[in-house]
C-alpha cells in the first residue's frame, strides 16, 4: 500500500509539472513561419490533450506519402508480432522464416540487425537506384529482390542505415502473421484506430514496400505519437506493449546513439568538428584538392549545434551546399565528426521531404509535419530544423 501512495504521489507530481509547462510563443512562431517558407502540407502540434497548432496551410487535408518516416511505422508492426508471440523474440535468425538464409554468414542475420540497420545487408543508401527506380515502379518483388541480395558487410559489424533490410521486414510480417503485410496493419493498428483513409506504396506484386509504404493523412499520422505516449493504449485499449515501446526507443546498436529499433532519437546536443581524423578520411579517399582547399577554413572549428556548421557550409558553397558535399566526398566517409550529448530529448520518425513524427514524453508534446511531392524542393523545403524546434517548444 505505501508503495502505491509512492507512486500516487510521483505520478501526480509528474502531472503538475507537465501542466505547469508553458509553450514558447517564439519558438511557436518560428515554427508555424518555416512551416509556410518551406511549402509544408501540414503542421499539427498537441500538449496533453490540448491542440497547439493544427494548419493545412489553405489546402485540403488529404493523404500523403510520409516515405521513410514510414519506418517506424514497420517497427510497430513487429513489437505487435513480439507481442502476439507469432515471433520468438528479436533474436531470431532470418533464415527460420526464410529457409533459403541458412548458409554462409546470412544465417548469422536476425530481426534485431534488420531493424537496427547491422544487417549487412548491400543496399544503396539512394531507394532510387534499385528499389523505386523513377519514372515507375519497375520491382516486381521487393521481398524477394531483399532476400537475393547479397551481404556487403559481416552481420552486425557496422551501422549502414538500409531500406533494403527494411523492405524484408515487410516479408517478415507476411512469414509470421500469414497476412500480407498491409491487411496486418490494417486489422492490428488502423481498424482500433479509427484510420479508413489511406493508400500503400506497393510493387508490382502488390507488396507494401516496407521501407517507404504509408500514404495516410497527417491527423492520421500524429495518432501514433498519442498511441505512444499513451504507452501503447488507444481509447484505453492496448494495441502495443509497453515494454516494446521502451525497447524501440532504447539506442539499438553500439556504433550510432541516434538510432533505435526504426526510431531516430535526439540527444541534448550535437556538435560538429572537422577535425584531424576527419580531414585524413578525405585525403585517403583521393577528395578533390580545390574542394579541401574551398573547405579548408572550418578545419578544427567546433560547432555548437550542426545548423551553425550548415550556415558555414552555405556560405562557403551556396543554398546547395549539400549537393556539393554529395559530390565532392565519397559514401564513405563522413562530412563532420560528430559528437553527442548524452540525455535524449525527443524519439521521432524521419522521411525524405521533411515528413516527420515527433515525440517528447517529458513535455508530453506530439507533433507531425508533411510535405507532398508536388513542387517539393530538396534544398529548401525538409525544414530540417523541425525536430528541434518541436524539443524547444515547451519550457
């Protein structure tokens, strides 16, 4: 009984505290004008149950695809099959499900490396080039182009974010579930929530393409950070365990603190240095000699936070700037050291044009920002800066 009190007492104290939090008018007023200078279709941000700011920015709301923001999407999917024990545990070799995997270090790969991006997996960071190659859909078969590929990397030596690892887990879900993997997710997560508008991204065979599948409209979208917060109840029904929600929310691997099970994480901070490893990697790798020479006065500079180190890299090349570094320095070596803090302060899902689900817990802050293809600029419209207004917003 007295530890019941206990709790009765902290959690009262969490809520006042909660409550006493005010919203910065000035970050708000920040973020609702970047929202209109970077052509978002949607901004929606809610503190408990109050609606902060909800725009359309004059257009009707309507599905949109969230691309890989989508991502953490396929991680509920698999807690649900962790939870519905149809999966033993995150630790599963692939090649229990999929018999052909059981031979020479493929064997070695598990569901855990699948969406911790330590696969190994050979993947092309760019879904254009093998997975969604433009003007059209050409896959067939995403899961089986996924399940053919080979390893370019020993199973869990290294972080390499990969769509293709993804895209099996939507043949995970069908393997485990015996649904395709839409008709899971419908009946798991959109019927008790409520979501009847939507549409998949799918291949030729009409596989959702896990690792860029939902087309779902933005009030739609932000449910899932309440679903979240909520601790895996919606309307007081349980649709995903606590203890997954925590797992995926935990750092997933060892080599990037930013990542977790699908989940980016934001730590306090982050700064920027091209120190000497760095300048080193660029010299090994044979990077032009005018682009180090162009580069060359922010060699040692450390940044506070990597906008200011954006703002450097702007002035010294232009609004695109990240097309030249693009260019200029190989895949395999990084633009920057960085270096993190150690405290996370919001959990959130990122897609390409700036689509994304931001959860703050301590603030008990959800907010969503989408942005369509049509007449999308990369370099100017992913407000990039959109996670980290969102964690300053609330005092």
């Amino acid at each position: 009984m007295r530890l019941l009190i206990l709790n009765l007492i902290l959690f009262s104290c969490a809520h006042t505290t909660l409550s006493s939090q005010t919203i910065n008018d000035t970050i708000l007023n920040k973020i609702k004008e970047k929202a209109r200078e970077t052509h978002s279709d949607a901004v929606i941000i809610i503190k408990g149950e109050t609606m902060v700011y909800e725009d359309y920015f004059g257009k009707e709301e309507k599905p949109i695809y969230i691309a890989s923001a989508g991502k953490s999407l396929v991680s509920l999917a698999i807690g649900k099959l962790i939870d519905n024990k149809q999966l033993d545990s995150l630790d599963q070799p692939i090649y229990t499900l999929f018999p052909e995997w059981k031979q020479g270090q493929k064997r070695e790969v598990t569901i855990r490396m699948l969406l911790n991006h330590t696969s190994g997996l050979q993947n092309n960071p760019n879904p254009m080039i093998e997975l969604e190659p433009a003007p059209d859909f050409q896959i067939n078969n995403v899961i089986k182009l996924a399940l053919t590929a080979e390893l370019s990397s020993i199973p869990g030596d290294k972080f390499n974010y990969n769509n293709k690892a993804v895209a099996l887990l939507g043949g995970i879900v069908e393997k485990a579930s015996g649904k395709r993997f839409d008709h899971f997710f419908i009946e798991e997560f959109y019927k008790p929530m409520d979501i009847a508008n939507y549409n998949w991204i799918q291949d030729k065979e009409g596989n959702p393409t896990t690792h860029g599948a939902f087309v779902i409209k933005p009030s739609d979208f932000i449910k899932f950070g309440q679903l979240i917060l909520n601790e895996g109840l919606y309307n007081g029904k349980r649709l995903i365990s606590e203890s997954w929600i925590e797992e995926s929310f935990k750092q997933g691997q060892e080599f990037d603190v930013r990542f977790g099970l699908l989940w980016w994480r934001l730590p306090e901070y982050e700064q920027r240095i091209i120190d000497e490893d760095i300048w080193d990697s660029w010299k090994k790798a044979n990077v032009n000699k005018d682009f180090l020479k162009q580069i060359k006065p922010l060699k040692h500079k450390l940044y506070n936070n990597k906008y200011d180190y954006f703002k450097d890299l702007k002035d010294l090349f232009g609004d695109r700037w990240n097309s030249v570094l693009n260019k200029q320095l190989p895949h395999s070596v990084m633009s920057s050291k960085r270096i993190y803090g150690k405290r996370i302060v919001a959990y959130y899902a990122d897609g390409y044009r700036g689509n994304y689900l931001v959860i703050i817990p301590e603030k008990n802050i959800v907010a969503i920002r989408c942005a369509d293809p049509d007449g999308f600029d990369a370099q100017t419209d992913s407000f990039t800066d959109f996670v980290s207004l969102i964690s300053e917003l609330s005092n």
